[in-house]
C-alpha cells in the first residue's frame, strides 16, 4: 500500500503544497508558482529512469510531456497552458494503457499480478496456467488496463475543460481532485469487474491443483498388498444316508397238518 500511495502523494500533493506556498507565502507569479512546483515530480521521474536497470518507455514519454510543457508555458507565459499540461500526462498514460492491450502486453499486470498471486509461488503458477488456458481470464486480464486506460482518458479531458474554464487558483487544487477521484474509480471498476473474479479463478485453480497433488501424493505411499492366500477348510464328505433295509420278508408259511 505505502509503494502504491508514495508516487501518488509526490506527484500530487507535493505539487499542490508548494504551489500555494510559492504563490502566496513568496509571492512567486502564478507561472513561476506552477513551475517550480512542477520539479519534485520531474526530478522523481528522473531518478526512476536512472535507478532502474533498463529505460522505462512510459516514465520517459512522461517526462518529456512535463518538460515540453514546462518550456510552452514559461515561453508563453500562459499559467492555463501550465494547468493543460497535466492532461498531457494523463493522455499519454491512457493511451499507452488501451496500445498494450492490443498489442498483447497490458500494462497494468505488471500491478494486477502480485496483487491476485500474493507472492506466492503455487499462486503464480496458476496464474500461469489460466494465462495459458483460460479465455475468461485472459479477457478479464486485458480489460483491467482498458479500464483504467478509458479512466485515465477522461480524467484528461476533464482537465482541459477545466484549464480554461476554471479560475487558475482553483484549478490547481481541483486538478489534484480529479486525479485522486480517477485514481479510485479506477480502483473501483478495475477491481469489481476485473482484479475480484480472477483472484476467485486464481483461488480455484490452486485449490485443484493442490487437490491433485495430495490425490496423488496419498496414491503413492499407500501400499496394495494382495490378500494372503488361505487354504480353505477341509471339504469332507456328507456321511452317507442309511440305506433303507428291504420291506420285511413274509412269514413263512407252513402247511397245516392234514387231518
């Protein structure tokens, strides 16, 4: 949380705060007030550029962005343009969002993919399967930096409207508003529609794939031993039923003494 807030408080509320102090406590031109403000944040964004181990794409197109603005408004002298410039930023980024998903790399998973694994690594391999396998996944995937590129997007007109519409003094503290409010409705939107049902398909799918491997695991140390085979008890013969004596002879018959 504290290195997902940090950038968002040097960009924005560092910025605000040293305008207002540069604009009323020293009494710096409105020009030179959103200049010098504009320095932590570019000098933040150079520092990244050099810290990593590779050129970031992204936080160069933006600090171009800043500089080239900086340049337009200080040669100008148009506070307003200033103000616009920050649209710039925003644009860039949005646009940069809805390229890469179309380009098969979205930018936001580089964030979305640790926040859904947790770090660990039985999450991230799922993660990896339903990548691979998973259409649903997939989509909801790309459609997470499509929101957060559309939102950026608006933020960004938004911005402009408001450099020429809204008094400069006032524009400054609500171009920090819009941010923010982009910011959570990115979260928002992001989350519900996207991040949620993943980390859910991400949930399930780790749950199966531990489910197999104690399946097998179990399978694997149980030992079948075949039944001993017994004798079985001695088969002996039914005695045999009487045999039944023939009917009685009949008596003998004598013959009776003649008279």
């Amino acid at each position: 949380m504290a290195q997902t807030l940090l950038p968002l408080v040097v960009d924005l509320g560092v910025p605000l705060g040293s305008y207002y102090l540069l604009r009323s406590g020293f009494g710096l031109s409105e020009v030179a007030a959103l200049g010098w403000s504009s320095v932590v944040p570019a000098l933040r964004t150079v520092w990244g550029l050099v810290r990593g181990s590779g050129v970031n794409g992204l936080a160069l197109v933006i600090l171009v962005v800043n500089v080239v603005g900086l340049a337009l408004s200080t040669m100008t002298g148009d506070p307003r343009l200033m103000l616009a410039k920050d649209s710039g930023v925003s644009s860039v980024v949005g646009i940069s969002m809805i390229v890469s998903v179309y380009l098969g790399k979205p930018l936001m998973t580089a964030g979305l993919k640790p926040f859904v694994t947790k770090g660990k690594a039985e999450r991230s391999a799922a993660w990896d399967r339903l990548m691979a396998g998973s259409v649903p996944f997939r989509r909801a995937e790309r459609r997470f930096s499509l929101i957060w590129g559309t939102v950026l997007l608006v933020e960004c007109v938004a911005r402009v409207i408001g450099a020429y519409t809204v008094p400069v003094h006032t524009m400054v503290w609500l171009g920090s508003v819009l941010a923010v409010v982009a910011v959570l409705l990115a979260m928002v939107l992001g989350g519900g529609a996207c991040a949620e049902p993943m980390e859910r398909m991400v949930n399930a799918e780790t749950e199966r794939a531990t489910g197999c491997g104690d399946g097998a695991a179990g399978a694997d140390a149980a030992v079948v031993e075949p039944p001993a085979v017994t004798a079985g008890p001695a088969v002996t013969a039914a005695p045999a039923a009487p045999v039944e004596s023939a009917a009685p002879a009949a008596p003998a018959v004598t013959a009776s003494a003649g008279r």
